[in-house]
C-alpha cells in the first residue's frame, strides 16, 4: 500500500454533479434514471456524498437550454440544505447576466439557511445562447465580461461585509434590534454596477461564503489569484497541471496571500471498476452510446461557441479564430489536444464526450488512487473535483471504492472535525 499522507495535509473533494452524469450520453446510459423527480435524485447522491465525508456538491449552471433541463442551483441547494447537515452546497451564478445585490443576497440567505455551508462559484457566462434570454443581440465579449466580473465580485464581497461584529443588539428591553454605527452603505458606483447597500441578509456563519472560481485563462488566473478560496480548473496532465498549480501560487503571493489560502481542485473524470477490464467495458459501453450530433454539438460549444456541422466528421479539426464568446483556456487546451495526437473531429469529440477536457482515469479503485496520489503529492492538486460518469452508478463507484482506498492512505477524512465549508476545506 501507498505511504501515508502527511496529518496535517489531506486532500480535498467535492462532487460536480450534472442531472445524469458527466458524459455526454449519461441519459441513455441503462441504469440512468429519467423516471423519478430531478430533487429526488439529488437528494439521494447528496446524502450519500455526505455520509462519505466530501467537502462540497457543486452545481454548474446555464441560463440556456443546451442540454437537459437543469433547476436553478441556489433554489436546489437550498432545498438540500434542508435534508443535510454537514456537507458544503457550491452554485454557480453567472456575473455576466445577474446583478450584484441579487447574487449577494441568494448566497448569503444560502449560507443561513444551511449554517456555513455555503459556496458561490463566480463565473463569466462562456454560453453565447444565453444573450438573447437577457435582450441582447450578441454575447458579451471576453474581455468586458472580466471586467464586469471584478466590479461584480467587489460589489458582492463589500455587501457581505456590510454589518460589523456586534451589529445585532436584540435588545428587547431597550428597545434597540441593530447598532446602526456598526452597519454600512456600501455605496458603490462603478463602470458597470451602482449599488447603494447595505444588504437585507444577516451575516454569513462562515464570516462570508466560500468563493470558487473556474476560469484558467489569463484575465480569469488573474481574477481568481486577487478574489478566489478555490480554483476548479480542466488539466489534461500532471505536467500542465503541475503548471498551473505553481502559476496559481505565485499570483496569489504577488497578492500577499498565503499558499494555502486557495485551494487549487482539478477536475477528474474516474470510470471505476472491481477490474481494470470492467471498468473499460463500462467505458465502452457509455461511448458506443454516443449521437453523432449530441457529440458535435458538446466540441462545439466547449471549443468556444463554433458551429462544425459543416466540417466533415472524420476530417481534422479546422483553424478557428481566438473565441470572444467562450472559454478561450478550453479552446487553446482542445486545439492542442486535436493537433498534438491528429485527432479528427469525430476523435476529438469522443476523447471529450466525458471529462470534457479534464483528467480522466479508467481502471480500478487502487489505479484511481494511484493518480490522485500521485497529483496531490507532486505540486499538482490540493484535490479534485469528481466528475462522475453517470448517475447515481458514477458516483456510486468512486464513493464505494475510491474514497475509502483514500482514506486508508490517510489522505482523505474519515469523518467531518467541523461545520462549515471553509472548515472543511481548511480555509481561514
């Protein structure tokens, strides 16, 4: 067996979880459940996560149909909060199509509602479907949603600390409920947000919600290094990731932030099996299901908001212009991928179909391990943000065989030490 990590050391996890998995033919997949009330699967693999001991359930979210249907993640996690007591709840919330003040008060009333538990992941919409919901006629540009973005956490950040330790009186006999010496306007007026304060919400339990950020390009590493507690990020192999990792602490010093203030959690997508061969047949079985256009659409959309569908399918991937309207590290990560191995489009999409991009690990409980290990130990990770194939049989296999694997190397926690999520993640 592997040496144990050191105690004062262990990994972080939390579980990204998408209506029937992570791979794109999850839905079709036999075991997917299509039958009972989206709530009712949530529940159920939120509470298993919790008896596993993870740190977070995270939810992505689009304000665009581009896939299933999806609930709105504040209103879901709200609704688990209720059905759980330990484990953290992190939404995401788009800056580039909400405004500050809502945000701020849903994540706020979220962290309440679920005494600390709460994380808000902060991103810029990568979705060009979304503008016309909101009355626009193109997408917002990369380089004004960024900036938008850093108006928008500053606007959120400065309401979450709008009331001061003992701004609450609660004195019935005096008749007095707040010292209004200790609550403050924010009074903000920016290029993009003017926003007076302060918020109707009591102060978060956790001192303010966790804050994740997702974006590895450089305007988002920027962002992330001055503003964020955790960094989800799609790294294909130890050596990029180790890259990252030692780019994304040194930003955070030219900040004067400790190394261990951010915790850098790449994704992995992990198909498990009792066997190594098992868990290829199951691979196979997920990518043999696989829509030709469902396929198409997934590169599409992540390459950064391209229509292919003229291109042929077994032809190579064509050179396309530096996006404006999605994700510009995944469209620099997929274009190196398709050149570095001469990956048709059909290859490149079905590479794709499930991690999207991210680290992916076929094999058994002990091989899953091995790689996490290996990561965490190498200045790669502080841990992993787990992208199961499907649901509930994906995450099923990684909660039964791979965590326990983790915690007998004594890298993983066998019970939670506290209640909150910045406790659970080891965050100030």
């Amino acid at each position: 067996m592997a040496p144990a990590a050191p105690a004062h050391r262990q990994l972080s996890l939390t579980a990204f979880l998408m209506r029937h998995g992570h791979h794109v033919a999850a839905w079709r997949h036999p075991d997917t459940d299509l039958a009972s009330p989206p709530f009712e699967v949530y529940r159920n693999v939120v509470q298993s996560a919790e008896r596993a001991c993870l740190d977070a359930v995270f939810l992505a979210d689009s304000m665009a149909l581009t896939g299933a249907p999806s609930l709105e993640p504040v209103t879901l996690l709200s609704a688990l909060a209720a059905v759980t007591s330990r484990i953290g709840l992190i939404a995401t919330a788009t800056t580039t199509y909400n405004e500050p003040y809502t945000v701020a008060r849903q994540f706020a009333s979220l962290d309440s509602i679920s005494n600390g538990r709460a994380g808000w992941n902060l991103v810029t919409s990568d979705n060009a479907a979304e503008a016309a919901n909101f009355g626009r006629e193109r997408h917002v540009d990369h380089t004004t949603r960024y900036a938008r973005a850093r108006e928008f956490h500053a606007v959120v950040d400065g309401l979450w600390q709008g009331f001061e330790k003992g701004a609450f009186v609660d004195d019935k006999a005096g008749g007095q409920l707040l010292d209004p010496s200790k609550v403050h306007r924010l009074d903000h007026r920016g290029e993009h947000f003017s926003v007076a304060g302060p918020l109707n919400v009591p102060p978060s339990p956790q001192g303010k919600p966790v804050l994740v950020q997702a974006g590895s390009s450089e305007t988002g590493r920027a962002l992330a290094a001055a503003t964020a507690d955790v960094v989800f990020t799609a790294q294909a192999t130890l050596a990029d990731a180790q890259a990252f990792y030692r780019d994304m602490k040194g930003r955070i010093a030219g900040h004067g932030r400790a190394p261990d203030s951010l915790r850098v959690m790449p994704g992995i997508f992990a198909v498990v099996g009792e066997s190594a061969g098992q868990a290829q047949d199951k691979f196979a079985q997920l990518q043999g299901l696989i829509e030709p256009k469902a396929g198409l659409a997934l590169l599409g959309r992540m390459i950064g908001n391209f229509d292919l569908s003229g291109y042929p399918l077994d032809g190579p991937l064509p050179e396309l212009p530096v996006t404006q309207d999605g994700q510009r590290s995944r469209q620099q990560l997929l274009t190196a991928l398709a050149q570095g191995e001469n990956l048709s489009i059909r290859q490149l999409y079905e590479r794709i179909a499930g991690g999207r991009g991210h680290f992916t690990v076929i094999g058994t409980a002990k091989q899953v391990a091995d790689q996490m290990q290996a990561w965490f130990e190498e200045g790669a990770a502080d841990g992993f943000n787990l992208m199961p194939p499907t649901l509930p049989g994906g995450l099923d296999d990684v909660l039964r065989l791979v965590v326990p694997e983790l915690q007998r190397r004594g890298l993983f926690r066998t019970r939670y030490e506290g209640t909150t999520l910045r406790s659970h993640l080891g965050l100030r």
